[in-house]
C-alpha cells in the first residue's frame, strides 16, 4: 500500500479503529489522485528564512490563501509562501538568539 501522508493514514485509522478498513477506504479514494501536503510548520520556516516570526493563526492563513489563489497548472511552490509573506508584511522580525538558533541548529520560530 502506497500511503501518500501518513499523518492522515493514522487520524483515518483512529477514527475508523480498524486498519484493514482504513487502508481499503484510502486506497479505493487515491486510486487515481495523490495529494501534496503543505504544513502551517513549512510557512513557519519560510518565514524564519526571511528572518520574522509568525503565528499559527498567520500561517493557516497562508496556507488558505494560497489554496485559494492555486493555480495547478503552476502548483504551489517555496517561493510563493515567501513572496505572500513579504508581499502582505506578516510577522515580527526574529532576534539575532533566534536567527542563530534557525541557522546553526534548525530551530523553528513560531510566535505566540
């Protein structure tokens, strides 16, 4: 079985609470699609690349408005969650403590 985010595989399976039936759900859904997932923690890093801080509330709206601008002839691409975040001046600048922990240690900064 090919499981396209196993993230969804599992909350399928908690809900259902009987993996056969799950996998058969999903493998008769994605017999013919795939799914690409982008998650409010990747809008946190492109945010954190462009040295500001966002919140979870901010990054979902990234995330919807950018689902809601798709165009899938183009797909949805890094460069687009930075250009939305500079475009629409989201966020706090990161502290130089917090700039050094994301460069030298890959530690995400999510403001409260």
């Amino acid at each position: 079985m090919n499981i396209h985010d196993a993230e969804l595989f599992q909350a399928i399976v908690q809900v259902i609470k009987n993996r056969r039936k799950a996998e058969r759900i999903i493998q008769r859904y994605f017999c013919d699609k795939i799914i690409i997932v982008w998650k409010t923690k990747d809008v946190h890093r492109a945010a954190n690349e462009l040295e500001v801080a966002l919140t979870e509330s901010e990054a979902m709206t990234v995330l919807e408005t950018l689902h809601y601008q798709h165009n899938p002839q183009y797909g949805l691409r890094w460069e687009d969650l930075t250009t939305h975040i500079e475009d629409q001046v989201l966020g706090r600048k990161l502290n130089k403590r917090e700039i050094k922990r994301f460069v030298e240690r890959d530690i995400i900064t999510i403001e409260d």
